[in-house]
C-alpha cells in the first residue's frame, strides 16, 4: 500500500488549466499566485477528459504537460486525476451504453456528470485506456504527488447491465434463491422468487417494499463503485505506485456509498467538506457536525487524511451563499488538521468563468488578483501550514468511539415505523457533541470496527446488527469497556430481519440488561421526561421505549404518561465493563450531562486537563507522534473564550509564544500548541 | 345472496402462517395463543400465492390444510382470502402484461402490491385458476366462514388493455360519439372526437382538463375493479357459497374507488381502520372521523358489517406512529360495534419478521408471548365481545342521514375553481360531527339511496345531481323530509356539466327556495359572519355564496362586506316538508346548534334519551335487534363524563351490573347498556 | 405593418359561440346582451378547429359566418382567430408526430392545449391550411377587425426534430463549434462538442449544468415559437391585410417565451391580465404588479396595446379565487387604459357549460341573464369607455424606464450562486414601484432599446450584457442622462461568460465608478443597514456587494457587520450624466425615498403636478394625442384620498363635470382627466 507522506501539511486545491489554455497569460499568472498563496498541491485534471482526448482515441497532452512543468519547477505538487467524473460528447455519442439508466428504466441523455454507468464495458475500457495513458506519461514527473481517482462518486444506474451485475452480487451473497426469499422475508406479499434471474433493482416503479433488497441494492451500489474505482486504479497501476485517492462528500446529507468499503482501494482518505459557517451563533453546531465527518475521515483508515475540497470563500449551490466571516477561513482550515487533516485544498484555485460553478469560491476570482480578502485569508493559511511541519502525519487518538454505521443508517431509513423521519444521523450526532463538548478526542466508527482500543463506545440506534458485531461489543464490555445504547437497538439481523425472542436482540440484551417491549412515537407538542431520583429531569420524547429491567439497573424513569416510572436510563454490569442504556430521545443537555459524568468517571483522557465542559464554542483535539503532542484549541463563536490547560508549558506554533497554564481565545481564534 | 351470520360478534385478525411455516413451533404457539386470546376468526392466504403456486402450474396446498385443519380443531373459523392482491414473481417474469402501466405509459417492474392490471386476460385467467382451486379445495372444510377477496383493491393502469377497456365502457354508456362530446362539452379546446377510438384515458400527460372524462375515468377504475371482484368471485362461486367480502379502505384520504358500486357483488361489507389516536383531546374529532367510515360501512348494504382490519397497537405508516394509550383498545373496538360492526378484527395476528410491515402492530410480537400489554389489550376485547353475542346481527337504525357521494367527490375535486382546496369531504363531516353530537344515529348514503325512510337529510355540497336524486330530495321533502342543503348545490348533472338558468339547478332551486348569483372565495385571513335577528352571531368564510330569495325566507344574514345583509341561512316550506340552505361555509359551533335545534324539533330519536347535546367526547350509538335496543355509550376523552339516560334500568353487558338513569364514564370509558 | 386604429376604445371578449351553436335561441340572447353590455370587439374561433374542421379536410363554416354575419349586424366587430392553440383529436390521432415531447424524451398523449410541436411540418403545414381557409373565406367581412393569432403561445417540445430545428439555429449563431464550446465554457466538466451533431438540448435528464445552453435553449424556443407565428400569420397574409396578434400572458410567473422577440410579427400588441384583487390593503401593490405588465405591453412596440383578456369577475385557477368587489371592475378595467390599452376584452363572454374553464368568471353566467351584479358592472364599463373616444389611440410618454430584460431573468435564473432565490424580477419591480409612488409615467423596456429618449433609466441587477447595452449605457449617461444600477450588474457577458477583471464588466464598472470584489448572501433573520451621513437609515440584506470606489464617490456607506463603511450607494459623475450604484437589496422605502429625491432633482415630468409622493395606493398615468392630456386618477385602496393637481381645470370625461387643482376620490375610485 502506497503511503502518503509528504512531511508537512500541503496546501492547494483544484487547478483547472485546461478551462484557461487558450487564454494568453494566464498560466504564468497563476504560477505566480500560486508562489505567493503558498500553494504546493495542486489537483489537476479533474474532468479534463475532453481535452485529453478531444476525439476517440487522439490525445492532447501537450497543455497538461506544461502545467506539471511549470509546477514542478516552482517546487509544487501534483494530484493527477483520471477524467472518468465526465465523459467526453463523442463517447455518449457512439456508445450510449455509457450513459445512466434511471430508476424508470429509461436512458438519460448526454450531459451534467456522474451520469455513466459503472458496469458499461465499453466504459470500463475507456477509462482503462485513459488512465493508463496517463499513468504511463506522468509516473516518473517530478511533480506526481498522487492519485485523484474520478471525483466524488456518486449515484446509481438502473441499466440491464447493472441489473445483470446486482443479480451476480446477490448469487456470491446468498449462493441459492431459498437463502435469499428467507433473508427477504420473501413469503411477505408474495415476494419470494424461484430463480436469481426473476430479482430486479430496488426502485419505487417496482420493487420497493422489500427491506431486505433495497439494502442490498445499496449495498451493491457501493460495491459496483468500489469495484469500478479498483478498475480505475489497476489501469494507474501498471505504471505507478503512487498513492490514491477518492474525494468523498460530506456525510449530511450524503449516504450513497459505504465508504468504509473503499479502505482496500484508498491509500489515503480525501474529504470534501462545505460547511454553511454563518459568523453567528450556529456555527457552534455546524463546527461539531462538521467535525463529526472529518473524524470519520480519519477513522476509516486510522491515519491522517486529506481535506481535498473546501472554499476559501463561500460556495454556489446553498440556498444562501454566505461569505465565510473574518478569521473562519483561518480557523475552519485548521479544524481539519486538528482533527487529522494533512492538506488543506480547495474547490476552485481560479473561478470558472462560465457554466455551472462560475460562482463558487475560489483562491483566484474573475478580479484576477490577489488584491481580494480571499486571497489574503489563503495567505494567511499557506503560512500558518508552513508552521506545522511537525505535525505532518502525526495520529488523532481517542479512547471514545461513536458508531455510525452506513448499513444501519440504510435500514433505519428503509424500515416502515415506528414513525416516518427517525433522525438516526441526527442523533448520533448528539452523542457525538456531547463528547466533544467534553474535549475528550473521538472516534467515528463503522459497527464492525475493532473496539478494543477504546474506553468508551456510544452505539446510538443500533438498529442492525452486523455479524460480529453484537459478539464484538460483549467482548468490549466484558474486557471493562464502557458500552452506552439507546432505544432501537438490536432490533434486525444484518438482512433487516427482526430477531425474535425480544429486543434488543443479538445477544445485545444480555449486555443492556433489559428488553424492550413498546416504542411510543411522540407527536412534536407531546413530552415526556427522564427523571432522576435527585430531582433532575430532562425533557425527553419523540421516541419512548417501554423496556424491562432484566439485571440492569434504572437510573431514571420517566416522568409521566402511562409508562411513568419505567426505566428511561439504565446501567448493567457486564463482565469487568458496564452497559448503557438510554430509552428515549432526550434533550441535548441530557447527553452533555450524562457523558460529562460518564468520561470524568472512566477517565477518558482530556487533551486540555479541563475537568469542566468546554465552553460553549470550543472545541479541543489533539494530534500525537511519538512523544510531541500538539493541541489545537478552537474557538467558533463571537465571544472571546477562556480555556484552562493542563500542561504548564506550550509553544504556540503559529506565533512561536510560550504559553503556560490557559490560554485566551478571541472570537472565531485558533491556537496551535505544542507541549514543551 | 349469502349471509354473514355467525351468531356472535366474532374476533380476530389476518394471519400469515406462510411466514413462519419453515420455522418448526410457531404453529402450536400460534393456536395456542389465540385460544388466550378468544381469536376465532382469522384470515388466511392473503398475498399467499407464491407459497401456494410456487411454479406455474404447481400447487402446493399442504401447508394451508394444516392450518385451516388446526384453527378448526381449536373450533375456530376462517375467511379465506383469493390471493390476487400480489403475483408471484414468474407471472411477471412470464407475463409483462400482468404488470401495470403508469399514467405516461410506462410499464412498471415488478414488485410492490396491487401491481397488476386489471383486464389483463392472462392476469384474469391465473386469478381464476387459483380461485377455483381454492374454493374447490376448501368449499366444505369446517373452518370455512367465508371469502377475502384479493386485499384492499385499488390503483389503476393505463395500459393499452384497460384503454380499450375504458372506450368500451364509454361506447356503452353514451352510445354515439356526439352524446359523449356534448357531455364533455368538448367544443371546448377542440376537445370533440369523431370517434371512440380516439378517446384515452385522464392523463396528466394527455387529457386532463376535461372534467367529463376525467369522472368518466375514475368511475371507469371502479367498473373495472367491480367488474374484477366478480371475475373473481364467480371463480369462488363454482364451488362455494359462503359469504364474499373485500375489504375496503378508510375513506380519508382513499377516494379511488366508488365502494358503493360494489353492492352487487358483496355479501357482507369489511372495512380496515386505523385512526390516528393520540390519547388527547385531538381524539374527540378523530372519533367522530371514525364512526362516520363506520357508518359508510354500515350504510352502504344497510345491515351489520365487519371490521376485517384494525391496530391491536400501532400502525408503522403513519407520520407519527404513537401507541394506544390504556382503554383506547377496548374503546375503539367497541365503537366500531356500537355502529355496526359484528367483528373486531386486526391486522395483523403475527408480526411480520422482515420487509415492509415488521413494524406494524400485531396481537403477536417478535418477543413471541403472551406478557405483553398489547395481548393483555387484546385478551380484554376477546372476553368483551363474547358477552356481546345478543347485539351479533343487531341493525343500526337512523332517521337522520349525511349525503356523501363519490361521484360528487370527484367532480368537486375535478373542477377548477371556485378555489383550489374545496374541502368538501371535510365539510360534509362536519355537518355529521354537528348531528353525532346531538346523540342521534346517522346513515351515510350515496345520494340515489332511497331516502324514504329517513325524517332528516343532509347533502352539504351537494355540486352534482346524479339522475334521480333531486326528484328523490323533491319527494322526500314534499312528504315532510327536512332536507339541508349549502353554498355550491346542485351545479351539475352526472357529467358535470352545469344547468343552465341558475343555480342551485335541476329542480334543487325550488325545493330550497333560493338562487345563488355568485360564490365568494375568502382568503384565511378573510372573514364574515352568519347573524342571527335576534343578535347571535357565528363566524363563516371560505366560500360565500351570494344568493337570493325565491320562495325561502332568511333566518340570518351575512354581517358584513359587500353583501352584507344577504340571506346566509334560509328555510323553504316544500309541501309537508322543508328545506335549510346554509349559504356558507360556517365555524363548527354554527352546525352543532344548528343541528341541535333542528333535531329537537323534528324529534329525530336520541337513543340516550338526551335533549342536550352531549358532552365533549361523548358518542352513543344504538342498535337493536326486535325489540332489543343496546346503547353504546362512549368516552372519548380523557376526562370524566355523565350521561344521562331515559330509561330507568339497563344492564351493563360487559360488567354484568344494572344501569339506572344515568352513566358515569371514566376516561376513555365505554358501557354496552341493554335495556331490560 | 397593419395599423391599430379604431378611433375608440374597444369593448368585449373571447365568444366561443362553437360550445353552444346545437343549443337553441342562445345566439340570438347573445346578441341583444351585447348590445346591452356595449360589447363591440370579440374574439371568436379561438380552439374552434374541431368545429371548423371535423374531418381531416372536411369544413364547416357555417356556424361562423352566421356569428360573424349577425355581429356584423350589431356594428360589431370581431378579432377572428387561428385554432392553433389545440388541434382535434383526428389528428393526434393520425400524425402522432404533432404531439409535444417532454424533456425525458417520451411523447405526450392528445389532450389538453398547447400540446403540439411548433416544428412539426404535418402540424405547420395543417396550420396554414385552416388559417388560409380562414383568411380567405373572411378578409373582406365587415365584421373583422383583426386576427388573434393562436392563444398563449407557450411551452416547449424535445422531439428529435425540435432538437435538430435547435442544431441548425446553434450552427447559424455560433459558425462553428469551437465557437459555441468557448461561448458555454465547454471545458468545465468535460463538455466540449467535437460537432454540433453532439448538441442536445437542455433537460433535467441529460445536460442542465451549462448555462450557456440553458439560455440558449430558451432564446430557441421563443425564436421557433415567433418562427411558428411568423408561418401562421404568412398564411393568414395571403387573404388579409388586418392586423395580427398574439395574446400574452403575465409576466409574473410566466417568463419562458421573451416576448421582445415578437416585434416584426405582431402589429399590435395584446396581454392577457389576471391581477388577483383582494379587497384590501394587498390590492395596492397588486395594481402597481400589474402596471408594470402593462406598461410592459405598451413599451414592446411603444404604442397602445390591447387587453385581450381580462376577467368580469373571478378567475377559476387561483388559490382563491376572490370576487372583485363593487367598484374594482371598473377601477381595473380603466387602468389598463390609463397605461396604454386602446381595449379592455373578457375572458370570456358565455360561461362554458362544461370542462376546464366552467367556473371561470365571464359577462354571461350561466344563469344566462343579465340581472347579476357581474353584467352590471360590465356595462358600466362599457358605458364608460364609449366616453373615452378622445383617448383612443393616445400615447403614453415617459421619461424614466426600468430595465427588464428576458435575457437577464433567464441568466440569473440558471445562475447557480451567490444564492438560490435571487429575487430578480422583484427586485425590478421594487424599484418600477418606487418610481410609480413617484407619479411619473415609466416605460419598462428590453436592455437593448434606444434609451436616448429618457433622462432616468434604473437597470436593477442587470447582470447579463448584451451586444451594445453597456455601449448604450455609456453614450446615455454621457449625454446627461441619471443612470441606476444595483449588486450583481455586468457580471456576464451576452453568453453569459463571466467578465474578467473585475465586476461590474463590459465597461459598466467606468459608468459606475466602483468595482465590487466580493457579494454577501444573508439568511432573512440577517440584517444590515444603508447609513446616511446625516443618520438616516435603512434596512438591507439578502445580498449585499463589497464594493470598492474607483471614481464614484458615496453617498452612504454599510451599517454594521465586517463591511461596516463600506459604500452602499455610490454616484459617478459620467460625462454630462450621472451612474448611482447600489450595493445592497435594500428594504422598499429606501427606493421609494431615493427615487422621490433624484425624480425631483431630474424634473422627470409629473403628469398630476404633484411633488409629494403620491397617497398610498394612489396612481396617476398620463395619455397624450397631439396636444390634449388625459391622465388616470386612480385610488386601489378603501380609504379617500386626495390628488393635488398641477392645472386649474379639468373636464372629468365620465361624469363631464369640470375638475379644478385637485381631485378627491372616493375608495377604489377612478377619474379620467383631460386638461381643457
């Protein structure tokens, strides 16, 4: 496996040329601009298909050529992309196979991108042919940094090739029709099948009510991209060793493809990542959601990852653009190094003059100079990086873990009940910031993950429970691990069939110590609430599990309706560790308090030394290689924040000041400090 | 015609054995809880055809004689359902056609339910197959009460089969083509054919601006699907007269079907209900939603019918899926017989294990016992309704009645104008919310029934006049009816097309005693009032008609804007008899004194003996068998509440205890008082 | 070109005698009703080709000669129309290639209107045969007057030919196809074309991510609709002489043909208006609403205009489909005079009895009388424009114009950025209402017309520049005149290419004086303010431009955030003119004020005299022939208001009263002034 190593944080983003070839100056403009934003890692080629091969089979790779010249002489780096995000006119033109199907059986036409076929041969051989082509010319250049595979996979194709391909994926799954109608439930409606041949795509002009096959179609989606992506990378690998990578999207609203399933494709992880900052006091949660998806990032391969994409200003397709405040491009741009970034990179170096992103932000505006607040404000981050050499490549370690699990994010979303927007993301999401309010590090992790590492691991809905996994948590707590679960736990198998004999099933009722027997579903203007024998109590509701305790605990119970002074919070002891149980969806401040307590208790390592909750707006994570820990302590709010360290002696890497015992945050302030 | 006669109210649900059959203990388990339960009707083989038809041609039936064998043993009883509401996967594969084509066209894939076509020859041929193999199996078995047919038709295809299906039905019901033009009014947009064969079904990719044919359609999909069920129930007949019924769906929001055009062919009427119950007051309204279904139900053959599907807990579809709160089981089960109905059945026995209904309640769940409270809920309801068995074939009778008509439905919703949103479903439940509150019994009819019976009538927006039904209204009135009739009465004839020289047309002008110049269409904010001489005053809006006196005097006018002083409540003397006009759409309160005034003077019978209206949340419905009279007394709230009653001695059927002058209900109360 | 001339103001509407001709006695009440009604132009045959052409080549023409014959008799007169708004069934049913395509490339059933391929040459060539008939059969009737070309042109087709009719009209635009891929910026995302073969037109289903192809398959489908009504009028051009039109529809949604385009085709222009009236204090800006489409109307071809529909009463399609109050048809009806129209004409004359358009307000209901308050108020109209012979054919001369270019809102529309909902039109229309509060005349005109004639022009966010307008601009300010311009003005080129160099492009930013670096979208609880040097200050937000002074200098400067002091508004001197900039959306009363101070300071004419703004809901507008001045006094609100006028008398053309230095009008009262 190729590793990424560049022995600094590399800065960059997006380079277009090939928009610009034809227009006089331009190059040698941007070749100085780059020079003084100190910009070293440039991702060319990005959908340049049609200039690399204007028509079937002739190739022009003269302009692209002089833009790796030309950066390599100024010292500058190179993510080299393979073109297959779009494919050229000629291509759709001549074999219409390559383009998508829709889910209604009928062919789109030529245009946007994305919008080809995964399966299509003719496809696959081209864009062999096309990355071969350029793994061949460019292995050896100086200024070959890696590889960006395609761009931000994405979508699905309903094309009888793809139908043929999902027929294969589920004979290797199930090997014969029974195995398959029993996983399905197939007897339900009248959907068993005699024969793979009768299965069809999941698609709401057929087939959609089947649990078990829309899951696997998703499933087979992601594995058709994987396997598409493993095509493209063997094309690069006849000649190049160099890493790749695929630039994934940001995980709100974004579920598509598993992207733990590309960990064997990926050298390094790249991420996409737009944040809507509004310079005000939502920014706080959109810093911890945002957050959330770079510790996903670097979890999927436990190493540091790449922020391929990001704006230096605003982008083009929210509904409202806003600029990004004074002091945020600084702050968010370390962020992602915080939490495990090696790059900062933007989507667009220079502004497209014309279709579809003419508007998004970029390093270098229509203006043309660097006389633009933009400009100066990525200034401002080529410098900071500069002073980060020494955490180049250095871990984000965390004793806490989250799960957030694609397959269950799927299977919640396709279940029928107990009501129709179930918030899973969101809620684990609350359990996150909870944590990170705590400043504690985090992990996000796939539910098939090795937990023995961690201290703490939160499972939130766990609906579905993969094979190990409920083996693989017993273990965790058995071991003196710290499990914490909710209501909608363990509820189906790995195909979405409910286990019988009670919930949370699995084996994970054992661990819990209870069983649930009813979930209430709560109108907006119904509450509840999760009272404690102390007095305190939290607002709760929305969803209301009716459990029993079988030798957990309760440690709170609700507060009214019918099921007043059930278990609402209980805890097992199982084995060395101890088992959470939350019935309710409750309050923010519930899940701020409990684990406040829960990591003060079990000591989970506090990179700050604070003992208290942050406060509201900071954020704290840590980055370590070998004995040098570096601390980045954030401030996203407008107020000017107070943080007490543990350490009594840091270097403030961005100033080079010593600081001891605190350290005061402006608004929207960053500090980078290292232990010494 | 066969009859439903079971001498008891009986008790039960759908059951799926085919799910579980591979799984070795489920059967005993399942026939040793429903003894627990009192479950003694259940239904059997709905959607079962891929188990019982596994491969074209091949039967295999031993499964389902185990069962029907079993639940006789246990002296149970089954409604064996014809499994056409889903097709195994080989028909589709074998026969595209079977498969429903979508309004543009399109052929959908497999999958889904309901799925299929109509007039599909081969669908028909298959249908009839299995039909005949199971009546001609099961014909004589003890266990057989009677027949599901298919499950909750509904939907529609536009493939080339039903389009010719639809020109056939036109050509039979107009004739020539000039008939059918001048119905449609088709100089209109040069919408006039020449000839049938020209003629395609309302499509919003076509046609689907002329009223007319857009009626003619919808009322077409009921003819076919009609037409359908008797194909199917010929089948069943060859071997078989037990009792045939299809199950209906609740009337909010399903209007697809005409359920009155299935008279003909059903031997009893089944309905499925499933009201959105919260356990607050919202519940009040959503009773009174729920009894008016049940008394569509009850209406529609005029005798006692059954209640094929309910929640034992909760649904899995709903926006908000909240569970039955304590009581609310007995309560709602029990009003579904005080207004007719001589079962209490649910969906579903066993809780699905995977796909789409694993989450929808059952007398059963995945935990598999009986210790839960939903089986305790059901046990309760078992044991109630076998103290029941004097009101088994009990009528329901009413001298008062609601007007609620399908092809009205249509036409209102087909027209344009005279604003989007006519609320017109909403508007006829009102005014039975406004009599259910006075204590009386109320039909539901379709407007050609017979009203001869009846002492009051009401058709709220009564915008089409099929052929009859004025004359009908006419006689009913001139022999002393009290009719009510509101703004946008008599409009049209059967095919929408208006009566020319005023409004209301077709002969309703001179019953009322008024035309109607124009209609005002309010904005929400907008708002006038209905003012009574003697200064009482009610808010009113929406739509305001602007009508004059013919023969009618005022009783109120409008208070405000430019027509102020306009009549906006009238009363006609019509031979013996008279006619209300409300000229617009009125807040609650109006209807509820209204109807209050209207049914004391008229002495419409209040079974309770009550001369107030009733207390919030309170219902009584009545029926009687000779000269047996029950009442259902009904607390659909949560708070106390007192009844008084005109008799002075009744017996509690439930408790056993004597009633005397009054009742006391405790929240979400209900009492089964016998006169004796 | 055909002249407009009737020496009087026409009165009437669309008669669709075809629906009722089997009806007896019908023809001969419509006659003594329009008499009555002093209805004197209708429209007839509009959807008539079913009645005109039963068969495919066979006609009938009775029925129309003897509608036109007895209107000819009345002294009426009649604008007589080509069918092609729906074709019959025959043949769809036939030549299924005159059904439109949808944008997924599937082919339309028959039905409906507008539902036809205006490439079609089957479609083209049935086309000119009936409308040659037509032509020929009544050039010389003495009822007609002109020809109602088609109904509402509308709508688009994909068809394969349409999309080969868009290949050729790119090829004759751009040459060749490097030209085009420059012009869409075809390297971003790998769209270039190697041919224009390649080309597809824009869809949801294949390419809609290249603005330049958005716009231009807009500007081709209102070329192909003008080329469709240049071959329609062709055929008509063979027989008559009379003036040709094409009723247009609102511009408030209906934007997607650019009705500029039309000049050479029409000879008169005709709208189609349909304000929704409410009564109340939203009528206000409803009246200004529709003003500004009106004087759209006369600005095309800068003569009177004709209101070819209107409604008596209320429409069907609405929400809410309100009355128009007592007085309003009459307020309404006038207005559009007042702004240009030599005609106020219903839709539609008879009710229909059936379909789409039954409960569309027309003069005769179907009660069929002409004893309702709706005929009333038409012949009171009547009455009232018989008095207004003087200003038939009078133009309205304005010295100030807003810009509202098709172009544009489609530029801006398929812009994605700087945020989704940009508000384009109603930002025009702000300020078109700011000027209107004024009480000066305002031409609302295409960004390429002669602007030399005004001394204010206002170019609110034009953001696209086509060939010549910044040119246009220049030499308009320089020779004195006060130009106005907003946020995102000069961001593109007529392709909508983006300028380099610095925004406002194309040479406005030397007009202008500023350069704007950066736009700031808000979220609507964001705010900012415009501050006066002398403390006064407005509201502002939603997008707001960072902008730099070259050598404008400002008038006022951003309230708060991190623009705090940066200019909001700007003035250049330019020449002998002046350029006003303003950089934010601002709240109304901003303009409002703004404009008050520069009208008065420009002496842009005041047609009442007055200097104060005018009362709210207040409007005057002014008609001019040769020397005599007749302005429109008009109050849409429920209050009196009072009208100071410049001259010491007036002769009140309706009531012949004389009228002296001011006028009081009652609510919703209208006055109709000539200077003598």
């Amino acid at each position: 496996m190729a590793q990424w190593n560049m022995g600094k944080i590399m800065h960059g983003g997006d380079y277009n040329p090939d928009q610009w070839r034809h227009i006089p100056g331009i190059l040698d403009e941007d070749m100085r601009l780059m020079q003084l934003a100190r910009c070293n890692l440039m991702s060319v080629g990005i959908f340049s298909w049609s200039a690399l091969e204007p028509q079937e089979g002739q190739y022009d790779f003269g302009w692209l050529d002089e833009v790796l010249d030309r950066i390599a002489v100024g010292g500058g780096k190179v993510f080299l992309a393979t073109p297959s995000g779009a494919r050229p006119a000629w291509m759709s033109q001549k074999y219409p196979e390559v383009l998508r199907v829709r889910p209604d059986g009928q062919r789109n036409f030529h245009g946007a991108r994305h919008n080809h076929c995964y399966t299509s041969p003719v496809y696959r051989q081209k864009v062999a042919q096309i990355n071969e082509k350029l793994a061949q010319r460019y292995a050896d250049h100086p200024a070959l940094a890696g590889w960006h595979i395609s761009n931000e996979y994405g979508g699905a194709c309903w094309c009888p090739r793809c139908q043929e391909a999902f027929r294969q994926f589920l004979k290797e799954k199930y090997g014969d029709i029974q195995t398959l109608n029993h996983a399905y439930w197939a007897d339900f409606w009248s959907h068993a099948y005699n024969d793979f041949d009768q299965v069809e795509a999941s698609s709401p002009y057929g087939e959609h009510s089947v649990d078990g096959l829309t899951l696997d179609w998703k499933r087979f989606v992601t594995h058709q991209t994987v396997d598409f992506m493993r095509h493209e990378v063997a094309a690069v690998r006849k000649y190049s060793d160099k890493p790749a990578t695929a630039n994934f999207m940001c995980i709100y609203p974004y579920d598509g493809l598993d992207y733990w399933k590309f960990r064997d494709v990926l050298d390094v992880v790249s991420w996409d990542l737009y944040p809507m900052w509004r310079g005000d006091s939502n920014d706080y949660a959109m810093a911890a959601r945002t957050s959330f998806s770079q510790d996903v990032a670097r979890s999927i391969l436990g190493k540091p990852w790449l922020l391929m994409e990001s704006t230096p200003s605003n982008t083009n397709w929210m509904e409202v653009c806003k600029l990004k405040r004074p002091g945020m491009h600084l702050l968010s741009s370390l962020q992602a190094v915080a939490h495990g970034a090696d790059s900062v990179q933007y989507f667009q170096w220079r502004k497209s003059r014309g279709s579809a992103e003419k508007h998004h932000g970029a390093v270098v505006d229509h203006v043309g100079s660097e006389h633009t607040r933009v400009f100066q404000d990525v200034m401002q981050v080529g410098q900071a990086l500069e002073k980060l050499d020494s955490v180049a490549g250095a871990q984000v370690r965390a004793q806490a873990a989250v799960i957030f699990d694609w397959d269950n994010r799927w299977a919640i979303q396709a279940a029928q009940g107990p009501r129709k927007d179930k918030q899973a993301d969101e809620t684990v999401f609350e359990h996150y910031f909870a944590l990170r309010k705590c400043g504690v590090n985090v992990d996000v992790i796939d539910s098939q993950c090795d937990l023995s590492g961690y201290q703490l691991v939160a499972a939130p809905m766990l609906y579905l429970l993969k094979p190990g996994v409920s083996e693989n948590i017993r273990k965790f707590a058995q071991k003196g691990g710290t499990f914490v679960a909710t209501y909608l736990s363990g509820v189906t198998d790995e195909n979405s069939l409910c286990f019988l004999g009670g919930t949370p099933g699995g084996g994970l009722g054992e661990v819990l110590g209870v069983w649930s027997e009813e979930i209430d579903a709560l109108y907006p203007q119904d509450q509840n609430a999760v009272v404690f024998p102390d007095g305190r109590s939290y607002r709760c509701g929305f969803l209301c599990e009716l459990s029993h305790l079988r030798t957990a605990r309760a440690l709170a119970v609700y507060g009214s309706d019918f099921y007043a002074g059930m278990p609402a919070l209980t805890v097992n002891d199982f084995g060395a560790g101890q088992a959470y149980y939350i019935a309710a969806r409750t309050e923010q401040a519930f899940l701020d308090d409990f684990y406040q307590k829960l990591t003060l208790e079990k000591q989970i390592e506090r990179p700050a030394g604070n003992l208290a909750p942050l406060e509201e707006g900071v954020f704290v994570s840590q980055r370590e290689k070998g004995t040098v820990k570096t601390i980045f302590v954030m401030n996203f709010s407008a107020q000017a924040k107070h943080v007490a360290l543990r350490e009594k002696s840091y270097t403030d890497l961005l100033s080079g000041a010593c600081v001891s015992g605190a350290v005061d945050l402006a608004p929207w302030d960053v500090r980078v400090l290292q232990y010494c």
